[in-house]
C-alpha cells in the first residue's frame, strides 16, 4: 500500500487534479434559498394578520377625537411672546393661558424660542405655562439639517 505525501504545492497531482483549495463561494444556492424563503413568508404575512373573523356590535358612542394640533408659544428675538401668531406681553400672556387651559385641560404646549433670546427668558415664558396648569410642555428646536422638526416628534412632556 502506497501512501501519497500532501504537497503544500499548487501543481498536479498524479491523477490529473489539482490540489489547491477552491476559494470561491457559489452563492447561487444561497439565493435559490433565500427566494423560497421570501415566497413562504409573502404566503403566510397575510394570514397572520387576519385574526378571528367576528361581527361587531353597532353602537351610538361617539367617535373618538382626533389628536389635536398643539398650543405654539413662541418667543421673538426681543423676548416678546406670542401664541400662535398673537403678540402678548409677559404679563398679559398668563390670562390667556389659563382661558386656553380652561377650554382644553389636556392640550400639549410646545414653546419655540428665537436663538439669541437668553435662555432665562424662555424658561420664564415655560414657568408662565406652568402657572396656567399645562403639564404636556416641550420645547421646539431646529434639527441640524435645517428643517423644523415634526409637531408629532416634539410630543414629550416635560414638568
């Protein structure tokens, strides 16, 4: 019996092969995989979502509301607040909060601040928001990219 000797070479072996390890990958397999994988799950998505089929009751309830657009305090760069477009002093501005607090106890506040108004003057508007009783307050700021961010992102509440 005869015992051949690995070669670490890359040339032929006596019967005609070549002995160097195969470096690539068939992927074409892989991907035959993947599609019948992707056929199954296109398959069984929709019947997971359909649940048990019932007949629901009909009722006279009232729809519920929908969520409602957000209080905006702003602040212009002379530190003169405003809500929505209206101009108030600081000390007119609390009165009309707590109207606004009286007409909607749950309304969320979001409070937009010009860059060069001194950081204790936004959060001396934000206190008056607090005396009105608004607990859902969040302040606004510019994302880098330079678009306002969304008013539904800006929803935590802050007290």
């Amino acid at each position: 019996m005869a015992m051949g000797s690995l070669r670490s070479g890359g040339g032929d072996d006596e019967d005609g092969l070549d002995a160097t390890p195969m470096s690539e990958i068939n992927v074409t397999p892989m991907v035959d995989v993947m599609l019948v994988l992707l056929i199954i799950f296109m398959v069984a998505a929709p019947l997971m979502t359909t649940g048990v089929p019932v007949q629901l009751p009909k009722t006279s309830a009232a729809k519920v509301a929908q969520a409602q657009k957000p209080l905006e305090v702003s602040i212009d760069k002379d530190g003169n607040p405003f809500i929505a477009k209206d101009g108030f002093t600081p000390e007119t501005i609390l009165p009309r909060l707590k109207e606004l607090r009286a007409q909607n106890p749950e309304q969320v506040v979001l409070v937009r601040g010009d860059r060069d108004v001194p950081y204790g003057k936004i959060m001396e508007v934000m206190g008056l928001v607090g005396q009105a009783g608004f607990t859902k307050v969040s302040l606004i700021a510019q994302s880098p990219g330079g678009a306002a961010p969304a008013a539904g992102a800006a929803n935590g509440a802050a007290k």
